[in-house]
C-alpha cells in the first residue's frame, strides 16, 4: 500500500466536528455544498492515490538534477503534473473570473493535504502557485494580473518566492537585491537567491518568480523592500512565453529529503519584472503569499503524517513477532506498539482538525467579512504551521520506530517521509519563528482572539463533563494572562513551549466535539486526553520560565 486518501475522515471533520455547513449557507461559497465538497474530495483523491503517489519513491531515488543550466525532472512528473493542471487543482480556490473553481480553502486544504501525503516533493510546484495566484489577486496592477494570472490559475505557468540570499535568511532585510525602474513602468532586477523551490522545471512553459529587492531610493531594512514578479521568459503580444528574461539556475541543492523537488540559486541579471503592491510595501505584499504558504506548509506535516500512520499500522498488522498479550499474531499486539499507533492517530485527527479549522476560518471571514474569523485565522496560522509539520515529523519517526530495523532501511519507504517531512520545520519561517510571532503580534491584542479559542475548548469541556480539558483551558488561560504581561524577551523565550501548549488544548476540544457527534470517537479522544494532553502543564511551566536561564548561560563554551 503506498497512500489512501483519508476521504471519510475529511467529511467527518469538516461537517461533523467543523460546521462546514456554515460555509455552503454563504452567498459567496453556496455552489459548495456538502455533497459537492465530497464529490470534489473524492475526485482529487483519485488522483491522489492512483497517480501521485506511485511517483514518490521515484523522486527520491532519481531526483532532479541540472543539466546546461535547466532542470531535468524525475520520471513521470511531467505527465503528474498535467494531471494536477488538467484538473483544475491548482486554481482551485481561484476566483472564478481568473479561471479557477472558487472553492472554499478548506476544501483545497483537504486536497492540498492529500497530494503531499501522495507525492510532497512533486506537490511543492502547484502549493508555490496558488500563493502566488493569492498574492497577485490581492496586490496586483490590473496589467499583472492579465499577463500572468490565466497562465498560473490553469497551471501552464507556475509561481515561486524568491526571498533568501547567503547573507539574507530569516533576516530579509538584509537582502541585496536591487531594482531599477526601466522607464516604462517596468524593473530590472539583479541580485541572487537562494533555497528558491521549483526554481526551474522541464514540463513548464514559463515559471513566474516574486522577488523581493531594493528600489534605488530604498530605505535600509525591511521597510525599504519592494516585490516584483520576474518571469523566466516575457509574455509575448498573446500572453504566450516570449523572450527570454535575464533569469537564470546556477545550482541545485544538495538536501537530506524532497531530492525530486528543486531546490534552485537563482541569478537575475537585469531581469525584467513589474511591481507588485506599492513601492517600498513588499513585505506585506508578500506576507499574503507566506501566510498562504505557511498553511499549505503545515498541512504538508499532516499529510507526511497520515502516509506515516498508513505504513506503520499495515505494518504492525502483517509483521509477525513473538507473543503479544494477544497470543501468537502480529507486532499490533504488543501494547507499545498500540500505543504509539493509537498515539499517531490521536495527534493526526488533532492536527488535521486545526488546518481544516484555520482555512475553515479564512472562508468565513472572506464570506461574511467577520472580524472575528479574521482574528481567528490570524492567531491560528503559526500554530497550524509549526504543530502540523512537528506532528509531521513526529509520526515518520514514530513510524519508523513501528517498523523497528526495517523502518531504517529505506526499501519500506518510512525513512523518505522521515527525510522528506523534515524541511517543513524550518522554511516559510522556522517554528520558533511560528512561535515568536504567537507570543508577538498574535497577542499584541491582549489575547483577546487567544482568549476566544480557550473559551470554546472551555465550552465544550463543559458540555462533554471532562475536567481534565476544562482544567487544562483554564492553565492556558491563566498562562496567556501572564505572556501578555511579560517582557518581550521572555515571551520569545517561552514562545514554541506556549504554541504547543496552545496546540494540545485545542486538540482536546476537537476531539471532544468529534466524541459528542459520533460517541464511536470516545476511545480516541481519551487516548489524546490521557496520553497528549498532559504534556500542556510541563510546557506552560516552561513557557513562563523567563529568559533569564537562557541568557545567564555562555553559548557554545563551558558552563
């Protein structure tokens, strides 16, 4: 078995625990009812399973490589990504008007879920697009967006970010990249990137960088930034790839995971590009495209994790060894083999609810205008970011530990995950950047939106009579309380022990509302309150231990 597409368990989540109808009762997402959000599921988990994840494995055996300055792809990710085109994924939350189906989010989360499980390297290409589609819609010219949008939404063309240089990480105002107007209201942009995934590829058309640089007239730092789209080749009269741009890959990375996806350095040498959002406003224009991506990145841990648990729990039911509490029969028997697979799938339906719950939040705001979904989706995105890809790495690693010494060879395909998934931990900002931003600007309104999402757990708890959730929203209350009225210094201390502890309590809640709509659930929501739930009050006392520790102690020499 290589992947199956949770499909049962996205309907059961999103109407079930999320109130999914809600979305479809709205003028703007009512052609998205229920049964056609599981038509549409169903149709992208075909695809999902039957052509996406036959090709995993061979991306990460044959990887991409880079032949005379272009990149070659694996074997059969030519014809994948047609498929991925054809069926109008990539634009499946587009607007209508630019091409695309106008799906809720939180339907293309579930897909997007599905086709990182499937194939995350391959899958990278069409993710990178949809933020770019986002990114353009909200800050493109009306030229930009003629140019450029049909070709992305269709999926002939395909998007990247282009923010990191050697010198310029998660510090992007240290970029050097610059831009000079050409006096037509178009740049030349020169400058190097780095890290730029999908950079290049040889089943594409065109391929439309977003590129952050410096005007001439530039303030130093991020408040003097500027974004341009640069395409590898100009549109022509009839919006086709025309000439060729300044634009060019002079490497590929070497990585531990994802070896089919391209990991490319990027040289601009007066490339031409056009403006996007106002001058010396980049950042925020491309913050539409980050926040974007940083959902899209943690439901990649999430779908890395349910491919884990499918490949641990076949597995544990085939791999015959010794006597179990259960007699002679299969390694499931053993009780920390249970364990850790009960385990997996507590975290999984917890992280998976969280995603759904963000993007569920998003739709809402934008078909309701309410202020108080936006604040939802705000203070939810780190959160979903950061625990969907350290559950993500945790459960290929717990799967590795199901398969014992054969979860270390990697002919049973558990350690490609483990590789592959670690990544998701570090870019579109790294979790403790996740965290930072939580304990940041995410409480900068004195954790009222943070006080919102207790209070539902709290409501629930109280509905189901469990004291240990209700206990345990109370803690990250009183903990919230107590980060608002830290210094910043101790907050960023605290701040990836605080998003966790977060993560935990709102596990509990979404388990306890799938055990009151379908009481078969019970079992596994005890297993996550009794077993993952618990780690909350340990992480909240380091939360609020202050920085003072941290910084008493020297780094990197004796103590």
């Amino acid at each position: 078995m290589l992947y199956s597409a949770p499909l049962e368990e996205f309907g059961f989540v999103l109407e079930q625990v999320l109130d999914y109808g809600r979305l479809a009762a709205t003028d703007r997402f009512a052609h998205a009812a229920p049964e056609t959000m599981r038509a549409v599921l169903a149709e992208a988990g075909r695809l999902a399973d039957g052509v996406l994840a036959p090709l995993n494995a061979t991306g990460d055996r044959d990887g991409a490589r880079l032949e005379n300055g272009a990149v070659v792809t694996p074997p059969g990710f030519s014809q994948a990504y047609r498929a991925i085109a054809e069926g109008g994924w990539v634009g499946s939350s587009a607007p209508v008007a630019a091409g695309g189906m106008g799906l809720p989010m939180a339907v293309t989360t579930a897909v997007n879920e599905m086709f990182s499980g499937a194939c995350m390297a391959l899958h990278l290409n069409p993710l990178l697009s949809q933020g770019q589609i986002e990114a353009l819609v909200a800050h493109g010219s009306e030229e930009v967006r003629a140019l450029f949008l049909p070709k992305l939404v269709s999926g002939a063309w395909n998007g990247t970010m282009n923010l990191t240089e050697p010198q310029a990480g998660t510090d992007v105002g240290a970029l050097r990249a610059r831009a000079e107007p050409l006096g037509d209201g178009r740049y030349a942009v020169t400058g190097q990137k780095i890290y730029i995934t999908w950079g290049d590829a040889d089943f594409m058309a065109n391929t439309c960088h977003l590129v952050l640089a410096r005007l001439p007239d530039a303030a130093e730092g991020t408040a003097g930034i500027s974004l341009f789209l640069v395409p590898k080749f100009l549109p022509d009269a009839a919006g086709n790839a025309g000439q060729r741009n300044g634009v060019s890959v002079v490497g590929l990375e070497h990585k531990l995971g994802l070896h089919g996806s391209p990991t490319c350095v990027m040289q601009y040498d007066r490339a031409v590009g056009w403006l996007v959002g106002a001058p010396h406003k980049g950042m925020a224009a491309m913050f539409t495209m980050m926040n974007n991506a940083r959902l899209g990145v943690g439901v990649q841990g999430i779908g890395i994790a349910e491919a884990a648990l499918q490949r641990a729990g076949a597995f544990a039911v085939s791999r015959v060894q010794g006597q179990t509490p259960l007699g002679a029969g299969p390694i499931a028997g053993h009780a920390d083999v249970r364990r850790m697979l009960a385990v997996m799938r507590a975290e999984l339906f917890a992280a998976r609810c969280l995603a759904l719950d963000c993007a569920l939040a998003g739709d809402l705001a934008t078909a309701a205008a309410a202020g108080d979904m936006a604040a939802r989706v705000a203070f939810l995105t780190p959160i979903v970011k950061a625990h969907g890809t350290e559950i993500g790495s945790a459960l290929a690693d717990m799967a590795v530990q199901v398969h014992g010494g054969m979860g270390f060879i990697e002919g049973t395909g558990v350690a490609q995950l483990l590789r592959d998934v670690r990544v998701t931990r570090i870019y579109e900002g790294t979790n403790g950047v996740q965290g930072m931003d939580l304990v940041g600007r995410k409480l900068a309104d004195g954790g009222a939106a943070a006080y919102a999402l207790i209070d539902g757990v709290a409501a629930v708890a109280r509905a189901a009579g469990d004291g240990a959730v209700l206990a345990a929203a109370a803690a990250l209350r009183g903990a919230t309380a107590a980060m608002v009225a830290m210094a910043m210094v101790d907050r960023q201390a605290g701040a990836v022990a605080y998003l966790r502890a977060f993560a935990r309590v709102l596990g509990a809640g979404y388990h306890l509302r799938a055990a009151a709509a379908d009481p078969a659930r019970a079992a596994l929501a005890r297993v996550f309150v009794t077993r993952v739930l618990p780690e909350h009050a340990g992480l909240l006392a380091e939360a609020l231990a202050g920085a003072g520790d941290l910084y008493a102690l020297p780094v990197g020499g004796a103590a």
